[in-house]
C-alpha cells in the first residue's frame, strides 16, 4: 500500500499480549504444527503475556529505510500510527 508521497506503509503483526493476538486467533491445528508443545501450553504463554509486541511484517524495507538515514524514532512513531489509522 502506498502514500501520496510514494512511501510505502508498514504493516506490522501483533504477536505477543493476551489481547487481540494473531497467533490467537490460529487454529488449533496450526498451532500443533507449528509450535513445539501441546496446543495448550501455546495457549497458557500467549495468555500469560502482559505485554504486547509488534513485529514488523517487511523487514526488507525497514533495512532499505535505516541505510537511507532516517531516524529508528520516526519508524517507531509510524507504526504505531499506522495501527490506529
């Protein structure tokens, strides 16, 4: 997705926090497949998490960003609009 100006948005991934978690919402099959452990367990950390973490779904262009100077407290204040908006 695209700007006027021509950058590119970030799209960053909830992963960790009890509420509105994306490993959350994954059915329980995936999560067997995925993750070592019973689904159970997935399940008990993921809820114990007080915290939430975002994760940045386009690594590639947040690198090409910080090699063109911009500044890692800009990036941070990005994301964290781009989640609200």
């Amino acid at each position: 997705m695209s700007s006027s100006s021509g950058t590119i948005l970030q799209y960053k991934y909830l992963l960790k926090g009890s509420k509105d978690n994306v490993i959350r919402h994954l059915d329980r099959e995936v999560k067997e497949l995925t993750f070592p452990g019973s689904t159970e367990d997935v399940e008990r950390l993921i809820k114990n998490q007080q915290q939430s973490y975002f994760a940045n779904a386009q690594p590639h262009q947040q690198q090409q960003r910080e090699k063109e100077g911009r500044r890692e407290g800009r990036d941070i204040i990005s994301s964290i609009l781009s989640t609200v908006y």
